[in-house]
C-alpha cells in the first residue's frame, strides 16, 4: 500500500507502489510518500476486508535528481 498526500492506493509489488507514487511526488500532488507491505485481512465476524501494513517499507522524498527512497526503520507490528 502506498500514501502521497492525497494519492494512495494498493499495488501487487513494492516497484509498483513506488513507481504511483513517486509520479504524485513528482508531479507536485505530494511533498513525501510512504510505501509499505501489506498483508490482505479477511473479514470473519464482519463482513469487511482490510489491509493490515507488515512493518516493511520505504519513504520518499522529491530531489534534485526525481525521488529518493529510504527503507522504513523496522518496528514491530501489533
């Protein structure tokens, strides 16, 4: 899954997710982004689905020379 200002969305690889947003940073929508793992959580007792983010991903930032992804520091999930 991925956030740039207010762009987001859920891609099937992490290149993908990167490459959506970075176009957002890139054409001025957003300052920063955020790319992350995400796991699909099927609803039992409701009858919702989710997303649940892994803890693994990257930020990014608009530069001189396009976008700059830096990993995310590793944090637990709960």
């Amino acid at each position: 899954m991925w956030d740039a200002g207010h762009c987001h969305g859920v891609t099937d690889n992490d290149q993908a997710a990167r490459r959506a947003a970075g176009e957002c940073i890139s054409s001025g929508q957003a300052q920063t982004a955020s790319v992350e793992a995400a796991t699909l959580v099927l609803g039992v007792a409701s009858v919702t689905d989710a997303y649940q983010r892994a803890g693994i991903g990257w930020s990014g930032v608009r530069t001189s020379r396009g976008v700059r992804w830096t990993p995310l520091p590793v944090r637990a999930v709960s």
